[in-house]
C-alpha cells in the first residue's frame, strides 16, 4: 500500500537495479485505510526475498513513474501471490527539482 501512486499507470514498468522484471497489472483503493493498492505481475523465475521494500520511481523529469523493487535479505519466496509490505513513498522528482532550484528547506531564502 502506498500514501500516493501520482503518475503510475496500467502497464508500467517493474522494476530491480533498473532491469524490467514485471509490469503493474492494477491501481485500486483500499476501502479500509483509502491507501493505493498495487498489484504486479513479475517474472515467475524470480523468486523475491519477503523484506522486499517496494517503492515508486520517477524515470527524470520526462520519463514516466515506475515500481522499483529493493530486494531484501531475508527468507525468499515462492509463492504465488506474495504480499509486499515494505512501501515507500517516494517525493516527487518535481518537488525535488523546486527544492534545489528555489533552495526551499535550507534556511532562508536570500
């Protein structure tokens, strides 16, 4: 679950050290908690730690969003259907980008 998915689609890329592994099958709501719940499909060979930490990505400033896998250390899995739990949300690459061009959160601005 994620506090925002902003800018990923349908068909988007899933992805680990930048390699295409997969590709985001559903974008839904959770009814209890309003979170974006993502659903993937990743290559069956691939068998992924359960610590995974799951995150989205912006591509650069034109480039589109995608899901990074950051694979853990712990037990790996084989199961159909695994849940990954380990979110995190990611700031925009355009917040970013005013930060540094506006140097916003550094002091005051002069």
């Amino acid at each position: 679950k994620f506090n925002s998915t902003d800018g990923l689609a349908l068909g988007n890329d899933v992805r680990i050290s930048g390699v295409k592994v997969g590709t985001v099958t559903s974008l839904t709501v959770d009814q209890k908690d309003y979170r974006a719940l993502v659903k993937m499909v990743v290559l069956p060979e691939l068998k992924l730690p359960v610590d995974t930490a799951v995150a989205v990505v912006s591509g650069g400033l034109l480039g589109g969003k995608y899901i990074a896998l950051i694979p853990g250390k712990g037990k790996r899995s084989n199961r159909h259907g695994l849940q990954l739990w380990n979110t995190r949300d990611v700031e925009p690459v355009e917040t970013t980008v005013g930060k540094e061009i506006f140097g916003l959160g550094e002091g005051p601005n002069l």
